[in-house]
C-alpha cells in the first residue's frame, strides 16, 4: 500500500494545530521568565521567535 503525499500534510497540519498552542504557551512562558531574570540576556528573544512560530 502507497500513501498519498496529501497523508503527510494532513498530519502535519493536524500536529501543528494540536501542537501550536504548547509551543506559544513554552515560548511566551519562558521567554517572560528570561526577560524578567536577566533583561540585558539576548535568549527571550529565541522565546519570542518559538512562540511566534506557534500562533
């Protein structure tokens, strides 16, 4: 049996709306810790681009 190429989209678009928003609350939740502990620290701003990447 040969799965279709529209499988692997289908499932990636399911992962990616089941997944989403874990990834937006780990990006926004981190990224506000790093902003808060150490604002001079350049990682809140890799947070802010995962959390982005979520929405």
């Amino acid at each position: 049996m040969q799965y279709k190429r529209a499988a692997g989209l289908y499932v990636g678009g399911i992962c990616l709306i089941l997944g989403g928003p874990l990834v937006t609350f780990i990006g926004t939740t981190f990224g506000t810790r790093a902003v808060v502990n150490n604002p001079s620290n350049n990682l809140s701003g890799l947070f802010i681009g995962v959390a982005a990447f979520g929405c």
